[in-house]
C-alpha cells in the first residue's frame, strides 16, 4: 500500500476589482516570485469585474513565463472577463493555461 502525500505548496493567487493600465503593473509584481518559483499557478479571478487589454498582457505573460515549467490555472472567470478570454481564444494558443468555471464563488 502507497501512503498518502499532501503538498501545499501551490498558491491560489485571489484577485478582485480591475485588471486595466492602472492596476497591471501591480498584478504582475505580486506574480512575479510565484513564476520564479514554477510549478501550478492558479488565479482566482472570481472578484474580477473588468479585464482589459492591458490586464490580458499580464495573464498571457505569465503563463508564458512558467512554459516547461508549470501551468496557470484560471479559476472563476465569469462576465465580462470570461468574454474577453474566449474573444481572444488565448486557452487554445497556450498549452499551458487553464480554465476552471466556478459559479459558486461568483455567487459569494
């Protein structure tokens, strides 16, 4: 019999409000020790009410820095957000990128 291993050594970065020109800059230093590291990423994007060109940068930048090395994974995406990433189509140009839907945190 194999035993049990548990890690917790993978974040959940949580996000909320705007990921635009003014907050980007912000949202991408606060990534940035966890794509050093490598390994699943996963950002929860259900408190995020507007992504804009500029906040799509800083996601697809991201999960192109952990390429070989790990994954994104997008939890929670819904709105606005959600239609922006399916506009884009950026799951299907990046290997490395995945979506989760969750309407149970969007509802909380």
């Amino acid at each position: 019999m194999q035993a049990l291993a548990v890690s917790t050594g993978s974040p959940v970065i949580a996000l909320s409000g705007q990921i635009d020109l003014a907050t980007a800059g912000t949202v991408g230093a606060a990534l940035e020790p966890w794509l050093r590291a490598g390994g699943p990423l996963t950002l929860d994007l259900s408190g995020v009410t507007f992504m804009d060109s500029t906040g799509l940068h800083v996601v697809v930048k991201a999960a192109k820095s952990l390429t070989g090395r790990g994954c994104l994974i997008i939890h929670g995406v819904h709105g606005p957000v959600r239609n922006l990433l399916q506009l884009t189509k950026v799951e299907e140009a990046l290997e490395n990128m995945h979506f989760i839907e969750c309407c149970v945190l969007v509802a909380a």
